[in-house]
C-alpha cells in the first residue's frame, strides 16, 4: 500500500512509497484511512529537526492527525465496520511513570513515551492503518469531512481542561478568553470557548480573508492590532497563546486580570532574545494571584472531550477550517506554506 514516508534526521527524505500492509502489532482494528491533517510537527519532521523511527527500521510513516473508517473489528469491541474513527497519538511508556500507569500518559513524567507518526511508532499517513481498540476513539458520522479535526481538537480540549482545573482552585467565573493566533488550534480553542459561553476574542496578523471571517462566524471579536494594546483594552480573565512567537507570548504572561491564566501552546523557537522587565513581571504575577502554564498533547478524557465538541459545532464552520485538500500523490504540495492556509489536509482515499 501506499504511505507517506520520512528518513528522521534527513532533511528532503518525505516520500510516498509503498510499504507493507499494517500487521497486528499495530492493532485489533483495521481502518481504511480517509484524511491527514499536517501540521507543524509534520514539517519539522519533514525537515529533519526531529523524530524518531521505530526500533530496528530506517524510515517513518508520518502522520497523527488521523481520520479513518473501520473496515475490520474483532467481535465484542465496541467497534463495527463503518465506524468513522480517529487514532490516539501517544502511547506510555513501557514501564509507566505514575502518570502513564493512570492513563495520563499526555503529563509523562519521564519521557519514555512512544507516539504515532512522531516518536518510534509508525503514523496514520498510509492506505490502511490499524490501531488498537483501546486507542481508537469514535466519532460521529456527520464528521466524515471534518474529523480529520480530532487530534487539534484533543491538544485544545486538554488546555481548557487544564485552565479550569487551575481556575476552581478558587472562585472562578471568567467571563473573557484572548486567543492569540488563529491558526487551526487558535480556531479550534475559540470554538470550544464559545461553546462555554464565554466572550471570545481572536488576535492574528491577518487583516482580511477566511480568519477574521471564521472567528467572527462564531460569534467571536477578532483583532490585528499590537498584542500588548489589545491586553490592555480587554484585561481577558483568560489567555491561550498559540503562536508560540516570543514577541507575542511575552507580553501576555503579565496581561490578564486579576487572578488571570495564561495557558502556552504554542512551541518557540529557541535562541531568539526578547527583553523582560522581570521584576515588574514577577510583581504582577504574584500580586494578582496570576497562573502561567503549558499545554501538550491528549489523553482519553481530552479526546472524547473533542469529539463531543467537534459532534456539537457547527458542520459549516468546521468545513471551512479545511482550506486546502490535497491528494496522497502529491503530498509534497501539503507541506508548502500558503498564506491563506488554515488547516491542510491530505486525502488518501
């Protein structure tokens, strides 16, 4: 069958070739792939920064952004044929730190997890995958064009799993989140604050095109201005950063309202100096009883917390969140930057 493949570490190595069907090691469920998302992480690998083949072999099918159909399911699983389904991305380690041994294996302590398409496990960028019963989540059928959405959806459910959490260590009643950056997660992250019933603000640099008119079509104020001017006009009790530009993460660390969260989940580069008044910061942070945190991955409460609200939303929007379709064949062209890009996405049917 055909896959889309990378050499780790090899920069100009992603191919689609042809690679031997799944075996059962892989899983009691064989699925039909339908849709990739590629995302960052995709690119980097693509570019060989990182990743990380399985043991033994030289290449690695890429792909966690998975979308697929049950073609095969044992019997008793609580899977049929026909199942549309999305596959877990992150496996814990093979002798679990506490948090893998309790199924929250997004929080490893000791980073001897394995993940789809990423870390030593092939991805879902392939004809036909298999995944495990137990990894496999359910989605609704409506979803069949928009549940390649899934994973984002988890990484995002997880960071307002987390920002509530922290907030109900008191009283806790935001009534505002800024969003920066309106990428897919940006997007998706101010899906599910609308879904709260909270006041949602967008802040991106595009000044036209399907961003602002996507944020506004849930009902959501978008922005373009400088990051600092609009954390002074609005003082959100809520901020999930989600560029990961240090020009843009700084000034929010310290800009919320009192007893404000800042959630991180975009991923810097490093080497890049920005200048911090820390003290003014530290100051700020302690005297308004402000929380910073970092976000990361999904376990199985984030991602069944996904597919309800990808079932909830609204399957235009969702729709449009895809702005490029591009076939397994030439799935080169999905790893080429445009600018009205949202989410791209590889068809491999």
């Amino acid at each position: 069958m055909q896959a889309l493949t990378v050499r780790p570490g090899s920069a100009g190595s992603l191919e689609v070739r042809d690679v031997a069907d799944p075996g059962p090691e892989y899983g009691d469920l064989l699925v039909q792939g339908l849709a990739l998302g590629v995302c960052g992480t995709d690119r980097e690998i693509a570019d060989g920064e990182f990743g990380a083949a399985p043991p033994g072999e030289d290449h690695l099918v890429l792909g966690h952004e998975s979308l697929g159909r049950v073609l095969e399911a044992p019997e008793g699983s609580e899977f049929s044929p026909g199942d549309l389904v999305a596959g877990v991305v992150r496996r814990p380690d093979p002798e679990p730190c506490g948090a893998c041994a309790r199924g929250q294996f997004d929080m490893c302590r000791n980073g001897r997890y394995t993940e789809r398409g990423i870390k030593e496990l092939h991805g879902y960028g392939s004809r036909l995958w298999r995944v495990e019963s137990d990894y496999a989540i359910r989605l609704d059928p409506s979803l069949e064009q928009a549940g390649v959405l899934m994973e984002p959806t988890s990484v995002v459910a997880k960071a307002w799993d987390q920002i509530e959490k922290v907030g109900n260590r008191s009283w806790f009643d935001p009534q505002r989140v800024l969003i920066t950056g309106a990428g897919p997660i940006g997007l998706l992250a101010a899906m599910l604050g609308v879904q709260r019933g909270i006041e949602v603000h967008v802040l991106d640099l595009a000044t036209e095109g399907v961003k602002p008119d996507l944020v506004r079509a849930l009902g959501g104020e978008y922005h373009s201005d400088p990051v600092a001017d609009v954390l002074e006009r609005l003082k959100p009790d809520i901020v999930i950063e989600a560029t990961g530009a240090a020009q843009v993460v700084v000034p929010t660390l310290g800009g919320t309202s009192a007893y404000g969260i800042t959630c991180l989940t975009g991923v810097s580069a490093s080497g890049r100096r920005t200048p911090v008044d820390a003290g003014a910061l530290n100051r700020g942070i302690v005297l308004e009883n402000d929380v910073v945190i970092g976000s990361v991955n999904a376990n199985f409460e984030h991602y069944r917390a996904a597919a309800d609200g990808l079932a909830a939303a609204d399957l235009e929007w969702l729709h449009r969140l895809i702005t490029r379709t591009v076939p397994l064949e030439r799935a080169a062209e999905a790893f080429d930057l445009h600018d009205d890009d949202v989410k791209v996405v590889l068809d491999l049917t």
